[in-house]
C-alpha cells in the first residue's frame, strides 16, 4: 500500500458490522479522509446506524462487501469473530492486498489466519473505550487509547490508521492479548456494575438522588487510583476497622444478599494489596481477614 508522507493512501473502507463500535470507527476513518464504500447490517439498529453515520455506503452482504473495498473492519462480536474470518476465505473472494482490521480485545491478529494466509493483510486494533451507541461515543474516540497489534512489518500501518483517527497508539504484544483485554474487562465493565450496586443500596437507604452523592467521591476515588494505584486507598479496609467491615456484611445480608459475595471477595483482595504495599498493619490485617473469613 502506498502512502503519503507517512500516512497510508486513502483507502476504501467496508464494515462488517456496522453496530455501536464499527460505525464509529467507519466514521473516523472517513473523517480522516478515507471513503466508507459498503456495510453489512442485520438488526435494524446497525442498518440505521450505517445510514446515519456511514454517508453514501451501500448495505451489502458480507463478502461483496470485502470486495469493494481495500480495508475491512470486522467489527463483530469475539465469539463470532473466527466464524467470520472463515467464512470469508472460504467463499473464495479474492483477499490479496486487503486490510483486515478487528476491534477485538480479546483476540490478537492470529484470529485472522485464515484469511492471512490466502494474502490478507492482518491489524488488531481494538479501542479502550466503552461504546453506548449514543452519539457521544464519536467524539470519545479522540481521547481514547488503541491497543495495536500486529505483525512487525504492518505495525507502521496500524499505527498510523489509529492516529488519523485521532486516538493513540499503544503496542500489545500476540501473546498477552487476552491479558491485556481482562485487565480493561475487569476495570471497565466491574466498575459499572459495582457503581450500580452502590447506587442500588443507597436507594434502600432513602437517598433520593445516588448518582449526586456518589459523582464526587468516585470521581475523587478513580483519580487517586489513576494517579496513586492502591496508594490513593481509603477508607475501612485501609483503617483495619474490622468492626466497621463486620457491620456492613451484616446489613448487606439482611438488605441485599446478593451483594455480600462480591463485597468479601474485594474486600478481601483490597486487604491484601494493602498488606503487600505495607499500608495496614499485620495485627490490624488479623482482625479484618478473621471477618472475612465468617
């Protein structure tokens, strides 16, 4: 592929699956100066998806789209994401020259094989970023980061499309793909379900308006974590209030048994970082593991 003082030519783009994260990233792309040729849609939201931010792409089958274009986003769910890349080589549409580019975390581009192997040209670029489908998800594209992998002599490649696109670069290595996706996971979607649950339990506790109580102390909370990892710790674990701990899974069992599991497990697992960081004291660290251990 030729390029242009260092930035790739301008390309054709098709997406299959132009759902939350694919129509975003078509978007992008033809924001940088690329042609969004053709989509596929199933549901009813991507087709609306493709005709409101994918101007003038026609809506095809998958692999009439792949060859109308010079650059494919497969921007299909993990699981469904090696099905597809079989389909495609086995329907015998000619793969020479294209960009193949994934947005999955999870999956490095030896997911792509198939197609590599019969000339693809394989990019695994996947967006740290949450996407909502709401239109907000466009402009959070600019100030996120991409996990980049890909073989050596296409990381060039890879890295420039994500910069057209706004974001940052950041290289992930074949082998510590999946990690790398349980540590955004884990980060990402756990934090919205126990801001959910804080939310919830407020709630039984009479507090009209959660979120605005919430807002600033987990704004503060996120920032000291960021800037200070479990050195931006507070709170009852940090103080070794053992008694303090021992009340509230009292009261989550008698209010929201549900929620006792998942608040033994972390707390658990925040002690323990706090011990190996040498913030809590080991007689203070008995006590509060006795507690957890009921």
């Amino acid at each position: 592929m030729e390029t242009t003082q260092g930035r790739p030519a301008r390309l054709r783009v098709g997406v299959v699956g132009a759902g939350r994260v694919g129509s975003v990233l078509g978007l992008a792309l033809a924001r940088a100066g690329h042609k969004v040729v053709a989509a596929s849609a199933v549901s009813e939201a991507s087709v609306t998806r493709a005709e409101k931010r994918l101007d003038g792409a026609r809506v095809l089958e998958p692999a009439q789209v792949v060859e109308a274009s010079d650059l494919v986003l497969l921007t299909v769910p993990d699981d469904a994401l090696p099905d597809l890349v079989e389909g495609l080589a086995g329907t015998g549409v000619d793969l020479r020259g294209k960009i193949l580019v994934h947005a999955s975390g999870a999956h490095g581009y030896s997911v792509l094989a198939p197609a590599t192997i019969v000339g693809a040209l394989p990019l695994a670029l996947h967006p740290a970023m949450t996407f909502t489908g709401r239109d907000e998800d466009i402009e959070r594209l600019a100030d996120c980061t991409f996990g980049v992998t890909a073989p050596d002599q296409l990381r060039p490649i890879a890295e420039a499309l994500v910069v057209e696109m706004g974001a940052e670069p950041v290289w992930i290595a074949e082998d510590k793909r999946t990690l790398y996706h349980a540590a955004l996971a884990g980060g990402a979607n756990h934090l919205v379900t126990l801001v959910a649950d804080s939310a919830s339990l407020l709630s039984a506790a009479g507090v009209p308006e959660p979120g605005r109580l919430l807002a600033p102390m987990l704004s503060a909370a996120l920032d000291n974590a960021l800037r200070l990892g479990i050195h931006g710790l507070s709170g009852p674990v940090l103080r070794g209030d053992a008694g303090t701990v021992a009340g509230h899974i009292e009261q989550l069992r008698e209010n929201a048994p549900e929620s006792v599991a998942s608040y033994v497990e972390l707390a658990r697992l925040t002690a323990d970082r706090a011990i190996n960081a040498g913030l809590l004291k080991p007689e203070d660290a008995a006590r509060l593991l006795d507690v957890l251990r009921r």
